[in-house]
C-alpha cells in the first residue's frame, strides 16, 4: 500500500468511506462487493495507527537530534519537503503531539522547503 493512498483512506470523512472502499477495490483488488462499510472503518483505523507510530518515531528522533545539539527552552526550525507534510494535515498534527509530549520545553516549528533534496 502506497503512502498517498494510506493518507487517503486515513483522511476520508465521507459517510460510506467511498475513498477507502475505491482504494481497497483499485489498490489491493478487494472487490468493492465485499468491502462493507465495517471493513472500511477498520482499515481507515489501522492507516491512523500507522500514522501515529510513524509520527511517533519521527519525533523521537527529532528530539534525539535535539538534545544532542543542546537545544535549550525555546523554539526550533526543521525544514522538510515533500507531500507528506503538505498534502497529509494528520500526520503533522500527529507529530506536533508527539513532539510536544518527548520534549515540551522545545517548539518545533517546520518550515516548507520546495527543494530539500538540493539544500
């Protein structure tokens, strides 16, 4: 399962979860007959665990990164790049949270880069 379509599934609020069930048919080849509304609400609750672990793993090595370079009380900037941080609002709410319960003396503030990969 892709990363975009994780994303999708994790961040459908339709009320028959028409995304999840299209993805679980188109994707992993589940016929959308055998998909029931049931199967979709568990699906979309496992890509939300998925979110907050890796959102989880994340922040511990940001602080990790953090604490080696003696960042005190205040405020931090990490560039990032890349649709997981634009397009997939969860995961950064997820990350702040993480962020905030590791280290909460230290605001992590990212900033948007449109080319990370050439800095």
């Amino acid at each position: 399962l892709t990363t975009p379509a994780m994303c999708s599934m994790d961040q459908d609020e339709s009320p028959g979860l028409q995304e999840c069930s299209r993805i679980m048919d188109e994707v992993l080849k589940l016929p959308v007959e055998s998909c029931t509304l049931k199967h979709c609400k568990l699906v979309k609750e496992v890509c939300g665990l998925v979110r907050e672990r890796a959102a989880r793993l994340l922040a511990a090595a940001l602080v990790g990164v953090a604490r080696r370079r003696n960042c005190g009380a205040g405020e931090v900037e990490v560039a990032v790049d890349g649709g997981l941080f634009e397009n997939y609002k969860a995961f950064g709410e997820s990350l702040d949270i993480a962020l905030h319960t590791l280290m909460p003396e230290i605001k992590v503030k990212f900033q948007h880069t449109s080319d990370g990969s050439g800095v």
